[in-house]
C-alpha cells in the first residue's frame, strides 16, 4: 500500500514536512483550496512554492480550485509526480491534457456524492482515480464507509479497461479505517499522521 500524506492539518508546516521527509512516506499531498470550489482556502502558491526547502519528497497535489489551468501551470513547475483535479470541475478534458502536456500523471478526484461513472470518459488521460471519502475542503472529517462500493466500482472498470492507473482513497484515512481501503492502490492520510507524535509509526500502520 502506497501513503500519500497530506500536511493539511500542520499547525507548523516547514517543521512537518522536514519531518515527513525523514520518513519513508511515498508522496506529499498539497491540498490546494481557493475558497470558491469549496469553502476553505489554503495558502497561496507564492508560499507553496517554497516547499522544496523543506522535503525533496515527490508531490501529489489535489486541486480544489475553480481556476484550475492556472493552479496547474503553477505546480508543474514543483517537484510534482501528479496533479489531480474534480471530475465536478469545469474543463475537465482541457485540464487534464493541459497536465498531461507538462509530462505530469494526471489524477480525477470524485466526491462522496459523484457516481464512478462520471470518470469513464477521460479514463485514458489518467494514471490516478483518487476517491474521496469525505466531503472535500476540511481535513480530520470522518470516513464515509459507503464510498467502498466505489472502490470495487473502481476496480472493476481498471480490469475491464485494463488500466494503469492507481486507485487511491483520501479522507478520514487511519488505522480503524484502514481496512475498508485494501483494494486501493494508495491511501491519503493527513491528521491521522500530522498530529501524531510518530509520523513513521502511523505511516507503517496503514501499509499493512
């Protein structure tokens, strides 16, 4: 199982990622909110970009934006491994191949409330389908047991499609909830690993 874990809920940024880059945790997740697509706003992409100061870690970055052709032309001139936006977005075909012209594996995101179907169309421009399990734009919620049909919705289209792509799964993710995420390729856990005094051991704990 892949970890992506997310800093959303540092009180202390700069001190976390260095720690998180101590650890063998395979990605950082950058949420990024502009206040409009949801509620909450993350800070600005003049701060993000400091963010190889403090972690050479490869970025997974999740754009909850409603401008979102500008927020992908700024990450993909960071560290970035992939860039994944909301299939609930505008230009959803645009995007996606504009995050594929950087040479950047592309990612759709799909809310609680979304059916899976929704993705089928631009399944060939992705290399990730990230499931959310929360409502998106707040991290520490919790997880939404409902959205495991998802998963094997998911699985079953990568099969069908034959698809390289990895299904991974962000919200509420730790080690009670762990287990209804066993048919994702990677998890996104943030408050589980960020408010722990051992990030390596919460890390560890959602490999299994």
């Amino acid at each position: 199982m892949l970890v992506s874990t997310s800093f959303l809920s540092s009180k202390n940024p700069p001190k976390d990622l260095k720690m998180l880059n101590e650890t063998d945790t395979d990605f950082i997740h950058v949420d990024v909110m502009d206040g409009k697509f949801v509620k909450n706003k993350t800070m600005p992409f003049s701060e993000m970009k400091n963010i190889y100061k403090y972690t050479s870690k490869r970025l997974d970055v999740h754009l909850m934006v409603e401008d979102t052709a500008s927020y992908i032309k700024n990450y993909a001139s960071l560290n970035t491994e992939y860039i994944i936006i909301h299939v609930e977005g505008n230009n959803v075909l645009e995007n996606l191949q504009l995050i594929n012209s950087y040479n950047i594996k592309a990612g759709l995101a799909v809310s609680p409330n979304t059916p899976i179907s929704e993705v089928i169309p631009f399944l060939p421009l992705i290399k990730q389908l990230l499931i959310m399990s929360v409502e998106p734009g707040m991290g520490g919620q919790a997880f939404i047991k409902d959205v495991t049909k998802k998963i094997k919705e998911a699985k079953a289209l990568v099969k069908e499609y034959k698809l390289d792509l990895l299904i991974s799964i962000d919200g509420g993710i730790n080690k009670d909830t762990i287990s209804y995420c066993k048919d994702c390729d990677m998890v996104v856990s943030g408050s589980y690993i960020i408010n722990s005094d051992d990030f390596q051991k919460k890390i560890d704990s959602l490999r299994r």
